[in-house]
C-alpha cells in the first residue's frame, strides 16, 4: 500500500466506521423486520412453551408482516438454545424463548455456563407464568397440608416426592416446600411432569410436584390428593385447592415461567416493538382462552418489569440451590 493511499484509505474507513455507528443507533420500530424471524424455543415440540409460542406465531407473522420461524433446540436445563441466541447477531432476527432455569437458576445449578444470563440477554417480554400443585396418592394417610408436614416430620426421610426432572422449577419448588417445612423428603427426577403424575396415580410415588393439567383430571376423579397450588394465589381451575402459603408456610411462592429474550446489542427500539407485538398477542382473548386451557397464565409485560423478575428470580433461587446442595454437572 502506498504512503498517498493510506492517506486517503484511512480517513475513509473512520468516516465510514462514524457513520455506521448512528445508523445501528437511530434503528426504529418502522424499520423492523424486514425478514423472518427466527424464535429458538428450548423445549422440545409438545411442551407448554413450544404449545404457547405456536400460539402467538400467526398473529405476530400478521402484525410484523413477516414470518416468525419456530426452531427447537432442547437440551440442558435450557442451554443448548439460548447459548444460540446468546451468539447471534443482536438485530432482533433470532430471539429465544427461555424459562427459570436457564434465564435464573442454571448459574447456580451448574458448574459451567455457556453464556451469562445477566449480560447476553436483553429481556423482551415473559409470555407465561405455570403453577404447579403438590398431589399425593389417595391411600397417603395425610389429606391437608398440615397434616403431610406432620406426617413428614414424623418420619423424616421415609416419604418420596416426584418432580419433572433435576433443576427444574418442579424439582426447585420441592426443594423449597421442604426448607420451610423443615422436612426431609426424598426428591424422585422424572423425565417431564406427566411421568411423575403417572406414578403418584399408580400409588409408586406417594407425593409429586406437577404442572396442573398433568393431574388436573385425576384431581377431579378423586385419585389424587391435592393439598396445594405452589404460586402466590389460588388457581381459577382448582378454586377450592389452597395455596401452600396460604396452608400454613407463610411467604411460599414457586411459580414457573418463559419468556422472550434478545441477545444483548439487540437495539430500544427492536425491543420495544416486539414487547408490543406479544403483549398484544397475549391480550388477545382467544389466546388467552387457548392458554389458560393448557393450564398457563398469559402474562404481559414490559421488558423492564421481565427484567427485574429474572433478577429477583436468581437471587431467590441461588439461595434455595445452595441450602439444598443442588448442582448439576
């Protein structure tokens, strides 16, 4: 290269470095999308997530006038997908959809993450809030809560409890249940909430924690026991079925969740129009009928007040990981 090319070569690659600079800045809503999106969901196909987020596709692909593309890719607690979106360009054309435990209690849970929650995500929206219930088997010679604890202090270690699978919010929301009861149950992984709850029917489990719709017939049927809701209020379809707190612990609220996350450049603006378009989605009534059917909760939001959820979410449960000696290799 010569001395008189450089000269000239390099004030035109900083001019042009300044100029692409408030370009990314000045990005607007009215200028996204212009080409499919894509939603890397970390459940499998069949799950409430992949179920709810089906759900939302058409009237998105009707409001952004672009397609929104669905891509699976399950595996660890939730990281195999996000460390996708994680590494992908923040332009707002790959988002992920993320529950607790890889967007807050995975940094706790494993020794080795493939991305940091707290600083390669920019939050855009939850999508739904999943309560769980805690049934037990008929012949269980407890049928209230305060009985189950008195019955569990009475034989420490003796009673089991099913749950969805190591690190999941069914197997954190036992783990809980047993540091404020201050009982000694011995915690069962399953693969998924419908194997636990098949179990507990069949009488080989005593007690599990499950998603509702997994147990919500049998509840009905009379072959399970259900002696409490694990969110913070009582659910429409079990209104007679208290919640643990109100049962007798105080303070006790296990909710599980997923939501919409960006990686972390993605620009105000990109975020911003697409927290509208979900919540508008999640607003629609057929939507939420559909939801609620599948035994979750819509819950819109703005980006900030997900953010700060995700916050307080790892905190609460970083605390409950470490009493509990939880850790997944």
């Amino acid at each position: 290269m010569t001395r008189s090319f450089a000269r000239v070569l390099v004030p035109l690659v900083a001019a042009c470095a300044l100029l692409a600079g408030p370009a990314r800045a000045q990005v607007s809503a009215t200028d996204f999308p212009n080409k499919p999106i894509r939603i890397v969901v970390t459940f499998p196909p069949g799950g409430s997530a992949d179920a709810v987020v089906r759900m939302l596709v058409p009237r998105l692909n009707e409001k952004l006038g672009q397609a929104v593309v669905v891509d699976n890719r399950p595996g660890a607690g939730g990281n195999v997908g996000l460390a996708v979106v994680a590494k992908a360009p923040g332009d707002g054309y790959t988002l992920g959809v993320g529950a607790a435990g890889a967007l807050s209690a995975n940094t706790s849970l494993y020794a080795q993450m493939p991305f940091d929650p707290s600083k390669d995500f920019k939050p855009v929206g939850m999508l739904a809030a999943i309560p769980f219930v805690i049934v037990g088997h008929p012949s269980l010679a407890a049928k209230t809560q305060a009985q189950l604890i008195a019955l569990a202090r009475a034989e420490p270690g003796k009673l089991s409890i099913g749950h969805g699978g190591n690190g999941t919010a069914m197997h954190l929301s036992a783990a809980l249940f047993s540091q404020m009861a201050e009982v000694k149950l011995v915690e069962v992984p399953y693969r998924g909430s419908g194997p636990a709850a098949v179990d507990a029917i069949a009488g080989q489990i005593p007690l599990a924690v499950v998603d509702l719709p997994s147990a919500l017939q049998q509840i009905k049927a009379g072959k399970l026991i259900a002696f409490a809701v694990t969110s913070s209020e009582r659910q429409p379809m079990l209104p007679d079925v208290p919640t643990v707190a109100e049962a007798g612990l105080p303070g006790y609220d296990s909710t599980g969740w997923f939501g919409v996350v960006a990686p972390a450049d993605t620009p105000a603006p990109v975020v911003a129009r697409l927290n509208a378009e979900i919540n508008a989605a999640l607003n629609d009534e057929q939507v939420k009928s559909a939801m609620r059917n599948l035994g979750v909760e819509p819950a819109p939001g703005t980006s900030k007040a997900f953010d700060d959820y995700i916050r307080a979410e790892t905190r609460k449960w970083a605390k409950v990981i470490k009493a509990a000696n939880i850790r997944i290799e």
